[in-house]
C-alpha cells in the first residue's frame, strides 16, 4: 500500500495567522492554486481511494488532487484537524498574537499544553488519528492500493507522530507541514516506512506558519 499525506491548500485564515481548528474555511484562490500544482505532481498516481477531513479545505484540496479520476472519496472524522475551543478565530502570529501566554506550550511543549474548554489535546488527536491509521493498514482489500489522505498541519502532525513511534514531547517531528506538502509512506508485510516527507510540488514561496 502507498499512501500520500496531504495538508490542504491555504486559507484566508492561514494568510491572517488564525487558528482555524474545526471551523469550516474554504481554501482561498492562492490554495486553490497550490492544490493544482500538486494534482500535477501526482497526476502519474494510480489513486484507488481517498480519505479526508469533513472540512471543506481537506474535501476541496483532495478533489482538485484528484481532478476528474473516478475515485471514491469517505469522509473521516478521525482526521480532522484538532478542535480549538474558544481559541478558534484567534491571531497565532508573533505580532499579533491574541492568545493567552500559556497557549505557547501548543509549539513548545505539546506534552504539557492545557486544552480549552470544548477543545482537544495532542493525546486527543494522536489517539484518534492512530485508530484511523490501525482501521486502514489492516484493510486487505487495500494492501496494493494507492491511497491518498487529505488532512490537516496538527491531525498530520499526529498521524506522522503515530507512524514514527515518537512521544508527545517530540509530536511535530520536522514541523507544521507546508500547504499541499506530501508525505509518501509504504505499508507493507515488513512494516511502515516514509519515504518521502513534506515534499511540495510549487516553487510559490509560502510563510512558515508561525509567523
């Protein structure tokens, strides 16, 4: 099985620096834009199936990967992005950060990072992110399959976190992952293997999100 992880496109609120969680934004036209250059990166895929988020920028993000290939596309809430609470429409950036100071522990130390109320924790994201990834490596039907996952920076983060083995110490490994950056890995009777992480098919200049 081959599978490739994909974060959606951007957003007006990635642009602005908001954190995003589970409120439902559309991808803008930049993210549009990179979602193409990426179906071209992977037109070559022999894609069987995909799975997505339920939010609209994984689902749209996924559709433009796929363009006009008849491949069945389930929505899974186990990987959608992590819920926020009340922190949810809030500025993250350096400059003009709206958060209360504790929340800097999300990038510096997810293991200890107090969730608001009606939001998540890494442990949260990881648990049902990791279900998701048992359900699919056990499919048999799809054990020669190309798969692709349209997904989110923490959700993906949480999946690349389950597949690594790492602690919640270690959860964002290389980093919040570029829009539309790819991550391969292959599933087979030896195991799980990456072969290729945050690989983007742009050469568009994208900001790191933190700042």
């Amino acid at each position: 099985m081959k599978i490739y992880f994909v974060r959606h496109g951007e957003t007006d609120w990635n642009k602005a620096r908001r954190i995003q969680g589970q409120v439902d934004i559309p991808l803008n036209e930049f993210g549009r834009h990179l979602a193409e250059e990426t179906a071209k990166g992977l037109a070559e895929v022999p894609f069987d199936i995909c799975y997505t988020s339920p939010l609209d920028r994984a689902v749209e993000t996924a559709r433009i990967i796929l363009g006009d290939r008849a491949v069945p596309v389930i929505k899974d809430a186990r990987i959608k992005e992590m819920a926020f609470g009340e922190y949810e429409g809030k500025c993250c950036s350096k400059k003009g950060w709206e958060l209360p100071r504790e929340f800097q522990r999300f990038f510096d130390d997810p293991e200890h990072y107090i969730a608001p109320d009606a939001g998540e924790g890494f442990a949260d994201v990881k648990k049902r992110t990791g279900e998701f990834l048992e359900e699919l490596f056990q499919r048999q039907e799809l054990k020669d399959a190309s798969v692709l996952v349209t997904t989110h920076g923490a959700a993906l983060a949480g999946i690349l976190n389950n597949i690594k083995g790492r602690p919640l110490c270690d959860y964002w490994g290389v980093g919040v992952h570029k829009n539309c950056a790819v991550t391969e890995v292959e599933v087979s009777d030896s195991g799980v293997r990456i072969i290729a992480e945050n690989v983007v098919y742009y050469n568009d200049e994208v900001a790191p999100w933190e700042e």
